[in-house]
C-alpha cells in the first residue's frame, strides 16, 4: 500500500484558496507516495487525527516566516508572512517527531523544522550576513542546479545520494543561522549559508533550502533518491 504523505499548502493573503505547486504533488507521486493536501488546522483534536492518520510530512516552500516565533521583531526586508500557516505547520511537524514519524522540508520547511526544535534564522541573509554571498536567488530556471553544495559525510543526506557535493537549485533570501540539538547541519553552501539540517534523533527529519522537487521533475538522480528515500522511509513507518 503506498503510503499517505501529508502536503504543507501555502494560501492568499486574504485565505481564500489553499494551493500548492504541481512539482511538488507530483515529486511525491512518482516517488511512490499518495500526496494529501493539508489545510490549517488550528484544534488540537485535529492536528492529532491528522498526523496520526498520515505516514509522512513533506513541508514545502512559500513566504516568509513570522520572527517574532523566534524572539525577533521584523527586518525591513521581511516579506509576507502567512502566520496561520506558521503556527499549523509547526504544531504539526512537533506532532510528527513525537509520533516518529517522517518529515521532509524544503526552503522554508527547513526554516520551520529548525525553529519547531527550538532555532533561528536569517531573516535577510544578504542584510544579516556580512560577507560576499553567492546568488541565492538565481535568474535561471527553476529545475537549473545553480551552485554546488558540501554534503556531511556519514548523514543521512549522503547516505542517500551517495555524494559528498551537490549541484543544487537555489530560490531564497531567508536560511538557518543556529541549529540547536538534536539537529545538526548536513550541508552548506560555499559562502556559509547553511543548506540542509537533519535530525539525529529521528527516524527521518530532513529539510534542504534548495528545491529538488523541481530538479525530481527534470530527472535529477540525486533528488529522486532524496525523495524515493523519504518515501521508503514513510513505508517503513
């Protein structure tokens, strides 16, 4: 039986339609997976029917994140912020790691992971970092792989793909600064940003700030193993 994965959607400001991309529904169907849309829910009673009931979590990207989740007020060059979604999406991934069970984030699931176990981000990393930055926002294609990562040998990011370096799309201004336990960082980019987290003590966490659903899409053999992994994993479960 394949197994159910539950989507992070993302809405308009106004909350009239929840959407998510067809790249990421469909990097999870031809990954084995049957995707589930997952609207916000704010009882408590449903967001433990609703984690109890999926066999994964795949928290997708969208706007930006609410700072004041992580003591913060906000920096000029904030962008939108979706708060409800916030709060559903982070409630829901604690549920997840109490129950063990998986989770897959990319962009700004790797944000909200770091911070549901407790750390910070950039809120402008080209504001808030003083050295030279590569282009995080690259004018190219969405599936281009645009510059290359260092993958953390023995995790579960290099076990896998097998690769200790990886070519990687890139389409944010937002990354993770400090990484509490029992996450640790699997990743990072050559100037420094941090480009994937993992958990040490759990089956399957992981969150990249790349976009492998696009790179999926267009054949890219190590971010089919990334999801085919996470997949067989939500299996297992």
């Amino acid at each position: 039986m394949k197994p159910l994965i539950g989507v992070i959607t993302s809405t308009d400001l106004d909350g009239d339609v929840y959407y998510e991309g067809k790249d990421n529904v469909n990097a999870i169907l031809k990954a084995g997976g049957v995707p589930i849309l997952l609207p916000y829910y704010e009882q408590e009673e449903d967001l433990t029917a609703i984690a109890g009931m999926i066999d994964g979590l795949y928290a997708t990207g969208g706007y930006d994140i609410d700072p004041t989740l992580f003591g913060e007020e906000p920096h000029p060059n904030l962008g939108t912020i979706l708060p409800e979604r916030d709060t559903f999406e982070i409630s829901i991934m604690k549920k997840m790691l109490e129950l063990e069970k998986p989770i897959l984030g990319v962009c700004r699931g790797s944000q909200t992971l770091n911070i549901a176990l407790g750390g910070d981000m950039y809120q402008d990393i080209y504001a808030q970092i003083p050295s030279t930055l590569l282009q995080h926002r690259q004018n190219a294609p969405k599936y281009h792989g645009s510059h290359f990562v260092e993958v953390k040998e023995g995790s579960l990011l290099h076990r896998l793909t097998g690769e200790t370096k990886l070519r990687v799309n890139s389409r944010h201004h937002q990354a993770n600064r400090n990484v509490p336990n029992p996450l640790q960082i699997s990743a990072t980019a050559s100037d420094g940003v941090i480009e994937a987290i993992e958990s040490t003590e759990h089956q399957f966490a992981l969150a990249l700030q790349w976009h492998p659903e696009n790179m999926f899409m267009a054949n890219d053999t190590p971010s089919a193993a990334i999801f085919k992994g996470f997949i067989s994993a939500c299996k297992q479960n």
